[in-house]
C-alpha cells in the first residue's frame, strides 16, 4: 500500500477593515491551527517592493488581525498571504489590490 501525504496550507482570507489614507488594518481568517505552518501577510507597492510584513508561525488561532503603515495616500497596493509548509513548500495565495484614501484637503 503506498500513502501520499499533501504537506501544504490553503490559504486564509484577508479582509480590509479600515483603508486610511497612509495605513490600512485587516483582519485574517481561515489560518490552520494544526499544520504549523507560517503565514506571512505581505503589502507590496504596483512596482513590487514590499512595503509591510506580519509573519504569523504556528498560529494557535484560526484568525488574528494586523496593520501596515507608512503608506502615501491615494496610491495602489496589493496584500496578499504566502504560506510555508513545515516541510518547506512556499505557496503564494492571490492577491488583493487596493487604494488608500486620497488626502484630504481643507479651507479654511
């Protein structure tokens, strides 16, 4: 009898609960509590370059929520999860574009 056993995480939802104008907060959920993996929340600027990063090893529950900062205002961005399996195996989960908040601007 031969067994084959799948070493790898599905990927958890990420859910934008405040876009400001230079942070955003999030939420996750769907993250497995038994395969210790990690997960690593990534913000990238449309050219790729990482701009925030929340690395999440062995969670010890199915969701947690995070903030990335030091974003300029009015300008995309994508968030997306990358997973590493204990055994090694990277998975990159799709991505979510999003814009933050045009600045305002005030009279007086």
């Amino acid at each position: 009898m031969e067994w084959t056993l799948e070493n790898s995480s599905a990927c958890p939802t990420v859910t934008l609960t405040t876009t400001g104008e230079t942070a955003i907060e999030y939420s996750i959920s769907g993250m497995s509590t038994v395969s210790k993996s990690t997960y690593e929340v990534i913000v990238e600027d449309q050219s790729g370059s990482m701009i925030s990063k929340q690395t999440i090893k062995s969670p010890t529950t199915v969701s947690t929520t995070g903030k990335a900062a030091g974003l300029i205002a009015g300008t995309k961005y994508d968030i997306y999860v990358q997973t590493t399996s204990m055994s090694g195996t990277i998975s990159t989960c799709d991505r979510t574009t999003f814009t933050t908040t045009a600045a305002t601007c005030t009279s007086y």
